[in-house]
C-alpha cells in the first residue's frame, strides 16, 4: 500500500473520530443532576436500606432481583434518569456503593409530607418525612462545599451542580391515604392545605440553596387502585363505567388543584425559579379507564396479588409474601406479563406503566406552566 493511501485512510478516520466526538459534545443536558423527595412511587431503595426485607418477584422485569422498588421494574425517576443522561439515583439511606456525583434519592417507601404522629412499627408510616428530606439535601450541600471532599476521587456532588439541578417531588399520596379509610375524605381533607404549604415551603428553602428547578408530581387517581377498590369503603353507585372509585377520585382532584394553584403563588415568588405542576394524574387516569389504546390489557387489577377477587389485591397478603388464611396457605405471586398491567401490586404501578407515564411528561404536554425540556436536554432513550 502506498504512502498515499495511508495518509488519505489516517485522515479518514480522523475525519470520522472528529463526527463522533462532537456527536458527543452535542448531546447534552444542562441539568447535571436529579434530587428526588417521595415515597414508594420513586424511592430505588432508600426504605429497604434502612430496614431490609424486601424480597421477590419485586425488580423481575428490569432488575431481575428485587432492587428496592416497589414495582416488577424501573419507576418514573428511572426513566428520568435515563432521560437526561445521568446514573439511576442512588438512595441516600443507602451506604454502600453510593455515588451522588449525579444526585441522590431521598425517598423512601410510606414517606409523608407531614409529621407522622406515631412510628413506623405502629402505623406503617416512614419516619422519613419531608422535612428530613429536605434535611438531608441541606446537609448533603453543605458537605459539598467543603473544600476537602474534592481533593482526588469523591462520590459526592460539586457544589456547583446543585445550580444545575432538577428537583422532583412525587409525594403526599400517603398523606392523602393513610386515615381515609378511619376518617374519611372530608377529615382528610382538613389538613391537606398543610400538606401543599409543606411542599411550598421545601421549594422555597432550597431554592435558598440555589436549587432551580422543580418538579411537583400531582397525585394519581387513587380511586382506580385495587387496593383502594378492596379497602376503602363505598357503595355500588360510587363505581364509575371503568370501575373506579367516583367520590375518591373527585377528592384528588380538589387535592391536586390546591397543590397546583399553591404551585403558581411559589412560581410568582420565585421569578428566578422554574416550578413545574406535572399532571401525571391525567395519564395514569386514562391508562386505567383505556388500557388497550396504550398497549396494555389490564387495567384496575393488579398484577401481584392473590386470585379470589377481581382486583386481585387482598390486604392480609402482600406482593410476594404468604400467609394462612382460613386454614390454607396464600400466596400474592406475580403475573406472567406484567408488560399488559397498569398496577403491579395494587397500590404501585408496573414498569410498563412509569415508561409511559414518564414519555407523557418528557412531550411537554402535561406541564404547567409550559415547560420545554428539550430545550434544556437532549433527551436520550429510555426503552
């Protein structure tokens, strides 16, 4: 081969590496991070890394081994991860093999908005509420801007990208939950201007540290959970065409106007601040009334459970646990094809599901304000 050639290949492939490497440099996202505050609908292990227990069929779709979801896969602050191009969340519970160069998960599974007023063993609520939340973030910053932390390799974020930052709340559903069945909507619904103040004043506070922008979840239509079909009591003449609770979904609804007219005050406040209502209760509402038009067949029925009632969630027997009842042994296993539900165990949703549910929020479509996240991202894959 001549000289000629050689020369003409080298700058060839030059050629070709200079295209991949601005390929590259193009695809980026100005959020460097996620901080995450909820409850079992986006924790990735923050409540089994304070207390391990969690066990299979939990995790069989992506993980293939429980990874500290409550769902067979991936959650909504997955596929956001993957989204914008940064790591799946390390839970900040979570001691070993953490790394938080990219964010950190504070959720954790019965997470409330408010104070608790008894303890985990007693009513089944996480001691970790939002204010610990929101204190965690606090201390997690200011660990960050000790000088010391970024001499040679650190896990820990730069101080700078909490500036560069998005902030997502997914929680309030067990503040909404936990006493309707002993107190009702109308008692639940005295303390709920406290739960949406709550969530403001977090917002406030760490745009103090120079958080940015904020991600606020409503609350989805609980009425179409199984659980909440077997458990909270109602009439015959409360069940809609699509087999939903009526006067409970209405409920959330005045719930999540409070959350996003409270929203829009905040917004007001903060002229340097992006803070985004994301409905995703609309989506997950017509996932449950229409499952077959977004490719899934089932929809308030859960996918984990036990066999005996059209919902197939009994409240004596969890996801993948067993028990006596009656004198025989039950078990809550999974379905085959968690792919074809909206629910995974009647009170969480299935991978399935938080992909589509995560594609309606990254379209833009379902912000409010508007909000053009492609604007700030290259939005990656997230199949």
């Amino acid at each position: 081969m001549s000289g000629s050639s050689k020369s003409g290949e080298a700058m060839v492939m030059v050629v070709v590496l200079l295209a991949i490497l601005v390929s590259l440099s193009e695809s980026k996202c100005e959020f460097e991070a996620i901080f995450n505050f909820g409850d079992s609908n986006s924790d990735t292990g923050g409540f089994w890394a304070a207390f391990p227990a969690q066990g299979p069929p939990n995790g069989m779709t992506y993980f293939k081994k429980p990874s500290g979801r409550a769902s067979d896969g991936r959650l909504i602050i997955d596929f956001l991860a993957q989204a914008i191009g940064v790591p799946f969340l390390s839970p900040y519970l979570q001691s070993i093999g953490s790394n938080y160069k990219h964010g950190a998960n504070f959720a954790t599974l019965a997470s409330t908005v408010l104070q608790p007023n008894t303890s985990l063993f007693v009513s089944g609520l996480s001691p970790f509420y939002l204010a610990i939340q929101l204190n965690q973030l606090k201390q997690l910053n200011l660990l960050a801007h000790q000088p010391h932390f970024h001499r040679g390799a650190t896990k820990l974020p730069h101080h700078s990208v909490f500036r560069k930052s998005l902030y997502v709340f997914y929680i309030g559903q067990n503040d909404f939950t936990g006493n309707l069945a002993a107190i009702g909507i109308r008692g639940v619904q005295q303390y709920l201007p406290d739960v949406v103040n709550q969530i403001a004043y977090a917002i406030k506070e760490i745009n103090g540290i120079g958080g940015r922008t904020f991600m606020v979840l409503n609350i989805a239509p609980i009425g179409c959970y199984p659980a909440f079909l077997e458990e909270l009591p109602h009439d015959e003449s409360d069940i809609d065409q699509f087999g939903c609770l009526i006067s409970y979904n209405n409920a959330v609804v005045e719930y999540n106007t409070m959350l996003k007219n409270t929203l829009f005050q905040v917004q007001k406040q903060l002229s340097d601040a992006n803070v985004i209502y994301v409905d995703i209760h609309s989506v997950m509402l017509e996932l449950f009334r229409n499952p077959t038009h977004h490719g899934l067949r089932h929809g308030p029925t859960a996918c984990c459970g036990v066999e005996g009632n059209k919902h197939k969630f009994n409240p004596q027997v969890f996801c993948g646990n067993s028990k006596v009842l009656n004198g025989r042994n039950v078990t809550a296993q999974a379905c085959g094809d968690p792919h074809n539900y909206v629910s995974w165990d009647g009170i969480h949703a299935t991978e399935a599901a938080n992909k589509i549910v995560t594609e309606a929020i990254l379209s833009g479509s379902y912000f409010d304000p508007p909000f053009d996240f492609h604007k700030f991202c290259d939005i990656q894959p997230i199949g």
